[in-house]
C-alpha cells in the first residue's frame, strides 16, 4: 500500500510510504528557501514521489494530517505567519487582535488585523475564490467543510487523486505513531506509555495511550493545560519571535541568578498545577501576555527565562511520572510540540521508576507527515486483518534528497571554485579530521539530507569542539546566534559513558534530550556544551547509521583524544538548513566559513580570515 502522508498550511511537508515503511520525507521550506514556509508542500510531494518510483496516480491512500477543526491553518498560511511576522507583528497580533477580543469582547476578525499581509499567490486561484467567497462559512470551522475545502485545495494541484482517497487523521494520535515508530520500542515488543502534549491540536493539547502487545489504546486526552501557550508568550515577553525563539528562552534560564528566577518562577506558580494526569487552576487568567506583563514586570529577563522554564519543568514532569505511577509503564515515548524541551526531557529521562525514555526527531508538527503514514498504515493492517508487526519502524531520518556527483561537479565549474580554493577529490575521513583538529570549519553536506530541525551529520556545519573560541568563530562566520546559545556535539558510542551522566542508559540519537555531563566531557568539548550548567545536547553516534560520518569523528578520537566534534545545522542565518550542493557552495562564498564537503569531495579556500 502506497501513502502519501500530508501536513498542510503551517509546518507543510509530505512523506511517502510503500512496503510498510516510510521511504522518503520532506519539509517545503527547503525547496522554497524561506524558513518556515506554510502553504501546500507541492515540491516535497514532488520530491517524494521521484525518490518512490511512484506516480500520483498509484497512491493508495492520501492521508492528511488533523481533522480539520479549525481555519485558521488557511488563514496563518496566507499571511506566512511562522515565515515573515517579526516580533513587532507578534506584539501587534497581541494589542489588535487578542486584548480587544479577551478584555473589551470585541468581534475581531484576524484578517482585517493583518489585511496588509495577506499573500494570495500561496494557494492557487480557484482555491483563493472559493475561500474567500465563502469565508463566513470556513470561519465556522465545521469539520466536514474545512475537509471538503482541504480536498479542494489538494485535487487544485493534483486533480486525479479521487476523493474517497484522501483521509483525515487526528493530531496527537499522529504524534504518538511519529513518536512509537521512530524509536526502537516496536523491535524490542515492549510495552510503551506514549505521551504526546503541544499547545493544540483537534481540540486537544495532550494525550496519554499505550502500545502492549500491538494493541493502542488511548487511556486520558487533555484540553486544558497552558503549558504552550505560557512559553510562547513568554518568548514574545521577551522581546524573541514565538513558534521559533522559545529554545532561546529555554538556553537563557540557566545564567539568572537564584532570587531572580525564584521571584519569577512565584508568578508562574500561581496559575495551573497537576492533579493526578489532570490539569487544574489556581486562577485562570484571561490571556497569557498582558496578565504576566503586568505580574512580571522589573524582574530581570533571564529570572523570567528561569521562572517559566521552572515552571515548565515542574508541571509537565509531574504530569508523566503520575501517568508512569497511575498505569505502571516505566517506557516512555514522547511527543509533540513540548517535547523540543530538551531540558524537560533531560529531567524525565533521568526521573525515578522510568526504564527508558525516547524522544523522536522534531517531535513537534513538523514531522506529522511522517506520523500520519504510520497511524495510517496501522488502522489498514486493523481493518484488514494484518500484522502490525509488518510496519517498518525508522532506522534513520536521512530522508530527503541526495547529493550527486554529478551536481558537485557542475558546482565546481559554475562557480568557477577552483580558481579560489583548492580541492580534494575522494577525500577520506581521516583527512577531514586532520583539518578539523587544526581548526578548519567544515561544513558537510552529503548523502540524503536529514528530515527535521537538528542537522545529523548531513547538512552540518562540523568544528573542533576542544576550542571555545569557535563557538564565536562560527558566530561570525556564519550562525549569528545569541551570545548565550550554546553548540551540540556528535558523540561516538564508546564515548557516551565517559561524556554524559546517564544514569538509565538512555539513547538519544536525535539531539532531542539534554544531559549533564561528566567532567571528563566539560573537559574534551567546551565549545559542544551549556556554559553555565555543562549541560550538552547530543547526537548519540553508532557507526551503521552513518558510516563516513562516523568515521570523521574516529578519526578526530585518533588524533586528539576527544570522541566527539561540535555539530550544528549548515545554513543562513535566517534561511532554512540547506538542501544541496549548490546551497552548500551559496554559504562558502557568501560567508567566511573555510571549507565544505560536498559527499567526499573537500573544497577549502585558499584564503581564509582566520589564522591557525
């Protein structure tokens, strides 16, 4: 069976699955070159159909993501809110549109808050006029007409596909099969309590179900926890853009001082806490931006990072471990939109009574396009009588396109490189880490690039983690983060024991939960870790998911005596991680980074601006 598995509007992406595994994965903004890019992911499908062998006409099932209970997707797409609204956008969202609806009970209607940023080349035209003649109804946001109008959009570009074909699926269960079928849980057959949480999603922002014995089962939904909504409007407190800052908030609470996060954290405390695996109110504000401006202010800004990571902590930790107590699974998977705090996860990873913990690449909506062709695949092996055991978990997520030789080598001569860097044809792994240790910046892009927010390897900008200069070397060459930002580090399997403190053995393949490290690992990479707690977000590392890349980091052990380099995303800053060859080449010549490896084919420039 064929599917094709769609997440449209914001966060759009598509991926294909055929002989039970998913084979082929996208994000649109790679293809577009505009980060966060919403609207229809029309060149991931194409992409994803090529690398399938498949045509449309030989997809079984379209299985889309979410029920469709709301408009306001379509409309956030037409303004490419994630894309282009600045901080200045966000705070006007606030005092235009949500205080004269929540305090002075106005009828607002977004679109005209923002009728300057409407973008009607996002969907095409027959599209556009049935919206917008029909806009009093969509507002509405009945099920069965925003999933008619989500046909109409997906049969506007491929209008062979029938309608009996396409499938819509419900949020947080494609959050828990993302979660499940990305880890290893599913090879070992054992029992799995999958928790998934976000801001929203279906009418719903969290759910707790378990995997025993192939059978899922939901045992408790939630609607009413603000976890989400707090961070993110504490982001925009903060003066950073929301649904893209909030890891900067999280990476900034660690330097506040005790009485500042504690005076902060005493605000936050007033409002929700857990009973059991409910949510309860102590009091219930109004809205989540105004009630805490008032309440926060002249409390220092990294007491007020402090103060809600704290509470982020404390609330969402409390709710698993009374869910791991209450149903006796000490296995956790975890997703959703609030399963990128990796410094959450490094608590619920390490907590008493849990045996194991998992957290998947870009858990959050992001990467249900994966998630919806697994919970998809599963309710047709139900109905159908078949085994679920036949779905194919994922070994990897090096599931995008592929860098050819054939595209190095026009890369080469249209650029004309050879007249300003010197090249390396077949350049093997130890050869880069002999450059790495030098203190060259490499920045790798090579085989299939990697499906979500963290770079593994593939698309990575790759550095010495020894020397905490090259945190602001790649700063200025490059990455332009925020002086508290700290970088990450792959790390060799024979390392993890002598680098991270990691009591249950977790293994964390994606970057997706954080650790305190030893001291041996404070010691070998500086530059790869949080500078005011020592805390590091790994790529657990093992040789067959990525041999040449494994390799470079053998080699780099060989030479210094650190398992480990620093490893964080190639692109722009401000543009999206890069797709191929010819976006990695973009970066060389517009930037000061020193050298790329386009698959084994190394390109350093002559000059460089730093010395070494």
């Amino acid at each position: 069976m064929n599917i094709l598995g769609l997440n449209i509007e914001e966060d759009c992406s598509a991926a294909i699955m055929a002989n039970n595994a998913v084979i082929a994965a996208c994000s649109e903004e790679r293809f577009r070159r505009q980060k966060c890019y919403s609207g229809f992911p029309l060149q991931s499908i194409e992409f994803c159909l090529k690398r399938a062998g498949l045509a449309i006409e030989e997809i079984d099932l379209v299985a889309v993501c979410d029920l469709g209970t709301t408009h306001m997707d379509i409309v956030f797409s037409y303004l490419q809110r994630r894309s282009r609204f600045t901080v200045n956008d966000y705070v006007r969202e606030a005092h235009d549109f949500w205080y004269p609806r929540l305090y002075e009970n106005k009828d607002v209607e977004y679109l005209d808050v923002f009728k300057d940023k409407i973008d009607t080349s996002v969907f095409p035209e027959e599209f556009n006029k049935e919206f917008f003649s029909n806009y009093s109804l969509y507002k509405k946001s009945n099920v069965n007409d925003i999933q008619n109008l989500k046909k109409l959009l997906i049969r506007s570009y491929f209008p062979q596909i029938p309608l009996e074909k396409i499938k819509f699926f419900p949020h947080h269960q494609i959050h828990g099969f993302y979660g499940y079928f990305s880890s290893y849980f599913p090879l070992n057959g054992q029992d799995v309590l999958i928790v998934t949480a976000d801001s929203w999603g279906d009418n719903e922002n969290g759910m707790i179900a378990k995997f025993q014995n192939g059978n899922y089962e939901i045992l408790h939904t939630v609607d009413n926890h603000n976890l989400g909504r707090v961070f993110r409007n504490m982001t925009l407190f903060l003066g950073m853009k929301p649904y893209e800052h909030e890891y900067k908030v999280m990476g900034l609470a660690p330097y506040a001082p005790e009485y500042s996060a504690k005076a902060a954290y005493k605000i936050f405390d007033q409002i929700m806490d857990v009973d059991g695996i409910n949510f309860i109110y102590k009091v219930k504000p109004r809205d989540y931006y105004f009630w805490f401006k008032q309440r926060l202010e002249g409390i220092r800004f990294d007491g007020v990072a402090a103060g809600v990571q704290n509470y982020f902590e404390d609330r969402i930790v409390k709710w698993i471990s009374n869910a791991v107590k209450k149903f006796n699974i000490h296995r956790v998977c975890f997703s959703g939109g609030l399963a990128m705090n990796i410094k959450a996860n490094m608590i619920m990873g390490q907590m008493e009574g849990i045996k194991d913990f998992f957290v998947a690449a870009s858990p959050d909506d992001n990467s249900n396009c994966i998630g919806v062709c697994f919970l998809a695949m599963y309710r047709h092996l139900q109905e159908n009588l078949g085994d679920w055991k036949s779905i194919q978990p994922l070994k990897d997520m090096y599931l995008g396109p592929q860098v050819e030789d054939s595209e190095i080598k026009k890369i080469i001569d249209d650029y004309e490189l050879e007249k300003i860097c010197d090249i390396k044809i077949n350049a093997q792994p130890d050869f880069i880490a002999q450059r790495l240790s030098q203190g060259i910046v490499v920045g790798r892009c090579a085989g299939n690039m990697e499906f979500g927010a963290r770079a593994l390897g593939n698309r990575s900008i790759l550095s010495d983690p020894r020397n905490i200069a090259a945190v602001n070397r790649i700063n200025r060459i490059i990455k332009k983060r925020d002086f508290w930002m700290p970088f990450a580090p792959v790390i060799l399997d024979t390392y993890w024991d002598k680098y991270l403190l990691n009591n249950n053995k977790l293994y964390s393949p994606y970057m997706t939960i954080g650790f305190k490290t030893s001291s041996a690992g404070a010691k070998d990479m500086p530059a790869a870790i949080h500078s005011a707690d020592k805390t590091t977000r790994p790529q657990m590392l093992r040789r067959e998911t990525n041999p040449y890349y494994y390799d470079i980091v053998s080699e780099f052990e060989k030479i210094t005596g650190v398992g480990a380099i620093l490893n964080t995303s190639f692109n722009l800053h401000g543009y999206p991680i890069i797709l191929n060859a010819k976006d990695a080449a973009d970066v060389l010549i517009q930037t000061d980074l020193d050298s790329i490896l386009l698959n084994n084919t190394y390109i350093e420039k002559k000059q460089k601006v730093f010395d070494y």
